[in-house]
C-alpha cells in the first residue's frame, strides 16, 4: 500500500512546531491520537507512563505482538534556523528527530487500517520521556502495558553522519549505558579567617575532579570501553568572609555493557565515602538520568539485514557500539528486539545540535522497513 506522504510531511511540520519537554507532551500526545484517530485503531491504551500512548491493530488470528516504538519529547535547545515550521515553545525544539521518528511509525498506521496482521497484533507505540532516561520504565511500570505487553520490540533512530538512507545494524550492545552521579558534600560554614573551625569540602571535591576522572584507568580493562566525565563542581558562594560548607560534584558515566557499569558506579560510591570519611564530610549521593545498554538479539537484527537487501537498501554494520545511549535498552532487556539506525546524512548536523532538522526523505524508508519487520513476524 502506498502512504500518503503528503499527510505525514504536513504531521512532521506540525509536531515539530509543539515541541515539549520530557515528561511534558501533553500536546504532542494529543496530536498523535488525533492523527491515529483517522486511522482507526482497535484499541488506544492511553497515559502509559505519563502522556504515553499504545496504538493497537489486532490481527486476523492469534499469535505474538510486535511493538513498534517512538519516542514524543524534544529537547531544551532553542529553535536557531529559519524554518516555515520552526517550533513554537521557547528554548524547545526537536533537534534529535523524535518529530521524524513519530511521523514514521504513523505512516504505519495508514498502512495497517486497511491491512491488519494475518496474526496477532501490532503495538504503535509513543513513549515519552526518552532524553531523560525514564521514559521506557516509566511505560513499563504503568499497569496499563499489561494490555500491549510484546513479544517482540523494534525502534530506530537517525543518525548524521551515515549516508541518506543507509541501515546501521549491529548484534549484541547497539548504544551504551550511561548514568548521571550526583554527590553532595555537606560540611560547616566557618569565617574565612578561621577555616579550621568549619568542614570545607574544598579539598574533597578537588580530589572528587581527579579522582572520578581516574576510575576507569584502574578499574576497566583496556578491552572494556567506560568513562567518568565530571560535568560540574561547586563550593561555597561568592562570599569572601566565609569558609564554605556545601559543595557539589556530578558526573557522567558511561560503558559499552551494564556489567563494567555497575563496577564503575560502585568504585565512584566508594571514593566518595572514603574522601568524606578523611575529611569529616556528610555525603548525599543520587544517581539520574539512567539508561541501560541497549542490546539486540541476534536473530532480529540479522531480519533487519535481510529486509534491508530485499529491499534495496545500503547496509553497514557498526563495528563497535555507539557512545550514546537509549532508553530503548529497557525494552530489549525484556523482550526480543533490536534498535537500528537510518544514516540521516554525511553532512547532516550531528543530533543535539542547533542546526539540526529531521530529513523528511527517511519517513517513507523507515515505514517500509517496519512494515516488512511486521509482515515477516505476523504472517501466516
């Protein structure tokens, strides 16, 4: 069936410009369901996980359920080129393409109102909260997705840098595990004159800095790719009569596997209990922003190969895992899956940059591709 590529460019134009934050889509969701409404789903589960939303096409007969997964929320960067579409909310825009992504897995929404399964069901659906990491659990938490529970979980995202089209597969770990640590360092105020009557966490948060930058050296392998990158640290006020008491540290871990992860985090935990011990500090340490590895069953991605030569597409597999992370990684922990990319384009703007926009000439390869995952899983 041919989608109306038309009605999907003018649906990307108009999520695009109502870009919300995570946990904020109140009106990108309702966007979708009226969108979806057209296309006459057998069942909408609404408000997973917040304004999540689960568009469900029955098949013809019993058999296993393949979801399909978009992500709803743009990211806190300001609109900054000139575009006929260009977001209305301030200081937010879609610069990852999550516009692009919703658009695609609607286009499949045309196809299957006409064109059910010959088996089981199809789940479409529209999470939020992916940028933040918790977007996927908080879907999975919801007691509502025990009405879509799958078999079967696919996503993509698009990637600048790859050429216009090109499908980016890789088995095992796709996009690695990432947390962000927050430590507070909770000492006393003292004068300036007299910092021995205080606990300054001056010195604790410099070796905090060095430290945390060292871990991966002493507690990965030279195999096992990990980083702690301090992203910010602060003592005190600017208050020169005063020996400061609070400081801050915090930090981005990331590996390629949860395993190195959980290694990682523990050591940063212990050097920062072992440096407040010396020197006589209180600590508060929480951890956000946590996306798993993401990893893809082998026989799934090696269906995605298959689909991309048959239909003519160019391939490339990553040979190791991406940097960056997906909460997507919360559902192949789970269920049978894989993640893949679609090459947005070598002199595409990298994702997170300002310049950056969906290219609209992947809507119609990214429907083709699930559609072909649907078809090859759902038929008789």
């Amino acid at each position: 069936m041919e989608i109306k590529l038309d009605e999907l460019l003018e649906l990307r134009k108009t999520l695009h410009r109502n870009a919300e934050l995570s946990g904020r889509e109140e009106r990108t969701a309702s966007l979708v369901k009226d969108y979806l409404g057209k296309y006459l789903p057998d069942q909408i589960v609404d408000g997973i996980g917040g304004y999540g939303i689960g568009a469900v096409y029955q098949g013809k007969s019993e058999g296993p359920t393949v979801l399909i997964r978009c992500d709803l929320d743009a990211l806190p960067i300001p609109e900054s080129i000139e575009l006929e579409y260009a977001s209305e909310t301030d200081g937010v825009s879609h610069k990852c393409g999550h516009d692009g992504h919703m658009t695609i897995v609607s286009g499949l929404a045309q196809i299957l109102h006409n064109n059910r399964p010959d088996k089981g069901r199809v789940v479409l659906l529209y999470q939020p909260g992916e940028e933040v990491g918790k977007g996927a659990q908080w879907v999975l938490d919801d007691e509502k997705f025990s009405q879509i529970a799958p078999d079967y979980v696919f996503a993509l995202h698009n990637l600048p840098g790859f050429p216009l089209g090109q499908v980016v597969y890789r088995e095992g770990v796709f996009a690695s595990a990432s947390k962000g640590l927050i430590v507070e360092l909770l000492g006393e105020t003292s004068h300036a004159a007299e910092p021995q009557k205080g606990k300054s966490p001056a010195m604790a948060v410099a070796q905090l800095i060095n430290g945390f930058s060292a871990i991966t050296q002493f507690h990965s392998a030279l195999h096992e790719a990990a980083q702690v990158t301090v992203i910010s640290a602060r003592v005190g006020e600017r208050a020169f009569g005063t020996s400061p008491g609070f400081g801050t540290v915090m930090a981005t871990l990331r590996s390629h596997t949860d395993e190195v992860m959980d290694r990682i985090s523990a050591k940063c935990e212990d050097m920062v209990r072992g440096l407040c011990e010396s020197w006589n500090l209180d600590t508060k340490i929480s951890w956000d922003e946590i996306f798993p590895s993401t990893t893809n069953d082998s026989k799934m991605v090696r269906l995605i190969m298959n689909i991309a030569d048959d239909l003519g597409l160019d391939k490339f597999e990553q040979p190791i895992p991406f940097p960056w992370s997906e909460d997507f990684g919360n559902f192949t922990d789970r269920y049978k899956g894989a993640l893949f990319g679609l090459g947005a384009g070598e002199s595409q703007p990298a994702l997170h940059h300002p310049t950056y926009d969906f290219p609209d000439d992947l809507i119609v390869t990214g429907v083709k591709i699930f559609e072909e995952i649907i078809k090859r899983l759902l038929m008789k």
